[in-house]
C-alpha cells in the first residue's frame, strides 16, 4: 500500500472513498477500479444521467454502499473517509444543454459540498475537471498553464465555466483551509458504458454506423479532438491521486484526429455502409482539442496504451451486446 495516499482519518485495513456520479461512465469505472485496488467505496449518485446497470458489478460487494443522492443539497457520510472524489455533472452536449441550471449548481453547490466533506473528514479531495476548461484554444497542445478561451456566456458556457469555478473554489479550500486537492482534466474519454448515441461524438458514430444511418458531422469535419479509451483514463485519474501534486493535470490521448478520421475509422471498424452528413457547427465548438501531457508523465508515469481503433473496437463490442438486449 506503498503507493497510496498517506492515511489520514482511519488505520483500517481498507482506505475508504466516497465517489459522487458513481453511477456515471467515469464513476462506475473509477469505483470498480478503486475496489479493485483494496478501497471500500461509497457511490452518489442522483441518476441524473447515471445508470444503475453501469454498477451491477459492484451492486451486492460488501467493499461498495451506493446511495441515491443529490450533492447539491448537503452531503455527510458517516464514518471515516480518506478520499473524496467528485465525478457527478451532466458530461455530454446533449445532456448539459438540456440541463444547464443543475449543471452549473452540481458544479458549483456540488463541489461545494463535496469540498466540506472532505475536509471535516481531513479527506484528500480529486475533482474531476475537464479539457472544456481550456474552450476553444488559442494555443496548441494544452497545457495545464494555459488559462483558456471560453466564452462564459454561450450555450457550453454552463459546463465550461461550472469546472472553471469548481476548480478555483477547490485550490481556495487547499489555501484556506490547508486542504489536501487533486484536480485532473479530462479529455474525450470514450469505451463501454458510454451511454449509446448520448450526444458525445464516438457514442453518436457508432450507434448511427451500426443502424446503417448516416454519420452526422458538424462543420467541415477537419476539426480535432484527441481521444482516450477509458481503461488509460482512469489508470490516470488513479495515479494522480496516488501522487502528491496539488494542481490541475490533463489526462488524456495525445493522438490527434480529425473528426472525419474518427468517422472512417467508425465505418471501418463497424464494417457499416453510413455514409456521412454534414450539418452546421454548434455554437462555440472547438476547432482543436490536444493535451499536452507531459506533466502527467513525469509526476506519475502516465502515458496511454490503447489506440484509437482498439478502443473504438472494444467499445462496438459493448455497444452490440447493449443493444441488443434493449432491442430485446
């Protein structure tokens, strides 16, 4: 247990975490490998956009409790905690455009409340930002001292400027009160239990290729983003917060693509007759998305392993199986 974070509040055998947006993509997988790692784990979740399906692998463990519950409203839990980890916000377009008032209090009111569980636990805080913080970017890669250019009152303003504000309430706390924090930022992060066609680019590909439906591209399509299979991303996630480094950090694919790329590489891999479409691009879509992460390597070792085809293979796999029983 060498490489955890120094214990704190308990000497039980187990470290134990409370994970909001348990039942989310990134949280169900970031609990099952928290498990995995010898924690006991308490999930939050108010389903907003989290499933319960993406937890029946941990449903019934004795290391994992999960509980319905909103982190807008006041969170305790009883007993000790040594982690505090806040996955929970609507992630996809779709769903934060649909819900821009809960997505900026789950940013805000959330992290909040998060932030005041751990610290009347002496918890280590993670906070999971994101690469929107950088909006569409004037310099290329990202880097974790680039401040961004985001436009905070257009429709993505919601979720770009919710993580922007968490992240500065977040390092407030680490220098008021002596918090211990981690921030990462997440780049596009697809793989099973990305909820099908859910408005993020891959999920809407593979679902529209395996339907034989035409592919839908925004803009001319030679806009870049870089994306990371889920096993790598929360292999990071975990590293950072293994690590003693306070301060945002970007885990992501560094491989860039052009989303006409991304939308022939579908088609191959599906082995589906889509054709592709073009429609305007939204307001505010940025034309170019890499991270630079080097300072991920050197703190923590982290570099990805999956490439772009593996993953989007393994997630078609998923996806088949998915639909399939919702077809009946």
């Amino acid at each position: 247990m060498t490489d955890r974070p120094r214990r704190r509040a308990t000497d039980a055998v187990r470290p134990r975490a409370v994970v909001s947006g348990a039942a989310g993509f990134l949280g169900s997988h970031l609990s099952e490998k928290l498990i995995a790692d010898g924690w006991d784990v308490v999930g939050l979740d108010n389903l907003l956009t989290g499933r319960m399906e993406n937890l029946e692998s941990l449903l019934g463990l004795e290391h994992f409790s999960f509980e319905h519950y909103d982190v807008t409203n006041f969170v305790h839990v009883a007993g000790t905690i040594d982690a505090v980890l806040h996955f929970a916000s609507p992630a996809s377009p779709v769903d934060y455009l649909e819900h821009p008032i809960k997505t900026m209090k789950v940013g805000s009111l959330g992290t909040h409340n998060m932030l005041g569980l751990a610290l009347a636990k002496s918890a280590r805080f993670f906070l999971a930002s994101t690469s929107e913080v950088y909006g569409d970017p004037q310099v290329h890669p990202q880097s974790e001292d680039y401040w961004g250019h985001v436009n905070p009152i257009g429709p993505r303003g919601v979720y770009d400027e919710a993580k922007r504000f968490a992240e500065a309430l977040t390092l407030a706390y680490h220098r008021s009160h002596g918090l211990d924090v981690r921030i990462v930022r997440i780049f596009n992060t697809f793989g099973p239990r990305l909820r099908p066609a859910d408005g993020r680019v891959v999920s809407n590909f593979l679902v529209q290729a395996m339907r034989g439906e035409p592919l839908t591209v925004y803009g001319d399509g030679k806009q870049t983003r870089s994306f990371c299979f889920v096993e790598d991303e929360i292999r990071g996630i975990v590293g950072l917060l293994n690590s003693d480094y306070v301060g945002p950090v970007n885990v992501g694919n560094p491989n860039e693509f052009t989303i006409l790329e991304l939308a022939e590489t579908v088609i191959d891999v599906t082995g589906s007759s889509s054709d592709v479409v073009f429609e305007p691009l939204p307001v505010d879509d940025p034309t170019q998305r890499k991270p630079d992460i080097g300072l991920a390597t050197s703190l923590f070792g982290w570099t990805p392993q999956v490439q772009l085809r593996e993953g989007l293979e393994r997630t078609y796999a998923w996806y088949q199986q998915e639909l399939e029983a919702r077809d009946g």
